[in-house]
C-alpha cells in the first residue's frame, strides 16, 4: 500500500513549519506528486498540511528512495578512476 500525495494548493504565506513539512513530503511546486509508503510519519504529515494537499490510497508500492553521494565523494571516485585508467595505458 502507498499514499499519492499531490500538492494542489499554493504554499505561498504558509509558516516555515509547513513549508519543512512540504519539502519533507518532496514536493516541490505546485503540482507535484509524490507516491509515498504508508507510515505513521507520513500520515502525520499530510495531515499538518492537508488543507494545501490531496490525498489518495493506491494499491502498489510506494519506489524505494534513492541515495546519492555528496558531490565530492564522487568527483574524488572519478579522479581514481582517472588515474586507474591512465596506469592501465
């Protein structure tokens, strides 16, 4: 089970603590659509703000979340790999 969350009010005027909780829920603009698991915290959530958001039940799976290196541990892997590859020629 997952929640469809769409942000389909403007948060323009709304306190900082809501504006966290929508940056929270990854929604970024007006719009948006996030499909979410269904948690406890995520209900709380949409519950802060669900006057600017809509909610819906859907029956698939919420997509595992996807981690990405800071910016400099990648730009050290890809100098490695620079240097690996000049030691191979």
């Amino acid at each position: 089970m997952a929640l469809k969350v769409k942000l389909m009010k403007s948060f323009s005027g709304s306190s900082e603590d809501m504006l966290a909780t929508i940056r929270g829920l990854g929604l970024k603009k007006f719009g948006d659509e996030r499909l979410l698991k269904d948690t406890p915290a995520v209900r709380g959530m949409v519950f802060k703000v669900k006057h600017l958001v809509s909610l819906e039940t859907v029956s698939q799976e919420a997509p595992a979340p996807k981690r990405r290196k800071p910016r400099k541990i990648v730009a050290r892997d890809r100098a490695l790999e620079r240097l690996a590859a000049k030691a191979k020629a």
